[in-house]
C-alpha cells in the first residue's frame, strides 16, 4: 500500500505555483507528468488558469479606472510642506522577526486561498465567458462629443486650429456664419490663457465653434458653443467629468456654451465665469 505524504501542499496549491511560474524545476517535471495521465488533476489545472487569468484582467481593468478628480485637484493645489525643526524622541528599535515554522505557516495559508478564489472563479459554468461590466451606451450627447474633441486635439503639438491668433475678422464671420451664433473673443489673459486660434467641429449633429487657448502649462482649453434654441437659461457651472476632460455647460439667449479642459484643472470654474461675461 502506497503511504501518502502528507507534507505535500494540496494538488491546488502545487497547481497554482506551477501557473505562477514558482514551482522548482523538479516539481514542474513531476505536474506535468500527472497533467498528461490524469484527467481530473487536468480539470482543475484548467479551472486554475481560467480563474487566474480573470483575476488578472479584473486587476488590469482596475488599474485604468481614473484618479478621483477631488484628490488630483487637491495634490496639485496643496501648498508647499513647510520645514520644520522637530525634535525626535529615540523609540527602543523593536524587530519582529517571526520563526521559520510561523512564516512557512502564513505563506501556506495566503497560497491556498489565492488559488481558492481563482478555483472558485474557474469553476463557475461558463466562466470562460464572463467579461467586465461596461459603461452603458446611452447615446452621444454634446458634451460627450465636445471632450472626446479635446482629447484628441490635447495630444496634437501642430494644427490643433484651422484659424490662428492673428485671423481674428475671419474667425468671427466664419464661426458666426457656420454656427449661426453672435460671440466675441474672450480676452483670457487674466487667467493666465493665450489665445491660439479657432475651428469648426461637429458635435451631437450639429456644428460647434471651438476657441483654442494654452495655459502656462502648454496645456489646452476650449471655449465651445453652438446654436441650441430649445434650452432654458442657466448660468449654473455644473462640471461635468468625462474620464480625464472636465466640461463646464451653460446656457444662454438660445445658445449652449461650454469649457473644456483637464479634469484636474482647478481654474476650469474661474475660466467659465470669464467667458460667460466676455463672450
């Protein structure tokens, strides 16, 4: 009669170190001759894999997720720490060094529930086919459009504009003309904004005027608006998120005017007051 031995981690625990890639060169040998004759040791390798490789897209998914817009905002307007001269009281050094039997322990109860959840996840019926919830599509709107613009111009170093700076006639007869909208150009000097130029875009079907401005950062804001006769007046400057674009709506005398700029800029607020009174 063959004695088990009982000093073996479960087959588990042996099958998730052999996907990890931390199973010594010995033990390789050995599960991948037991895979080849054994179909049940075989169907819970499978098992293993699928859920590991779950746990793997569910981290990566996570790690797109993006930076609360409240904690960008407030490390990047934190003031400097000031230096101060603290005296510190010497602590009695304490090392915690647990025993050879104690961390062989831990690392044998973190390794059976790791593989647990991935058994667990692989095991499910038809776990190869679940995939991550998405953002529902509820139809494109014009703030949708107008961000997914800024975005792909904030990444353009040269014609980011079809009129530049020093065109400013032309930009107002063909803006006003193309849009059917009355503005002016704001002088946003004040907030620390150039002037770069201007062009045409269509958003939520319809043609929208766009005004280029760089901060001091080199980075880009957008003044947009567009012809929108059915909405009610409002000076209300709700930021609205669209992952790393923030836009600041309003509306008045039948047209929809908005900011577009990073998510993370603090100034966005001040800038839509500016343009509200300016334009």
């Amino acid at each position: 009669m063959t004695v088990k031995d009982h000093r073996k981690p479960p087959i588990e625990a042996r099958l998730a170190a052999y996907i990890d890639g931390e199973a010594s060169h010995e033990e390789k040998q050995a599960l991948d001759e037991l895979l080849a004759g054994d179909a049940d040791t075989h169907k819970v390798y499978d098992n293993l894999r699928r859920g590991s490789e779950m746990g793997r897209k569910a981290f990566d998914e996570l790690l797109k997720e993006p930076v609360p817009l409240a904690l960008v905002r407030s490390i990047k307007s934190a003031p400097e720490p000031k230096a101060r001269d603290v005296r510190r009281l010497a602590r009695p050094a304490v090392k915690l060094a647990p025993s050879g039997k104690q961390a062989l322990a831990a690392a044998l109860i973190l390794f059976v529930i790791g593989g647990g959840i991935g058994y667990f996840f692989g095991s499910q019926p038809g776990a190869a086919r679940i995939t991550l919830p998405l953002t529902p599509n509820q139809g494109r709107t014009w703030p949708d459009d107008i961000a997914a613009a800024q975005r792909i111009y904030l990444r353009q170093t040269s014609h980011v504009v079809e009129l530049g700076p020093n065109q400013t006639d032309e930009i107002l007869a063909w803006l006003t003309s193309a849009v059917g909208v009355k503005f002016s150009l704001p002088d946003l000097s004040g907030a620390g904004l150039s002037f770069q130029g201007a062009r045409l875009l269509v958003a939520a079907g319809k043609p929208t005027g766009q005004l280029v401005y760089r901060n001091i950062d080199g980075e880009i804001i957008s003044v947009c608006f567009f012809k929108e006769s059915m909405a009610n007046d409002t000076n209300d400057f709700n930021e609205i998120i669209k992952d790393d674009i923030g836009v600041i709506p309003w509306h008045r005398g039948g047209t929809g005017y908005a900011v577009v700029g990073a998510s993370s800029d603090a100034l966005l607020d001040d800038i839509a007051n500016r343009v509200s009174v300016g334009i």
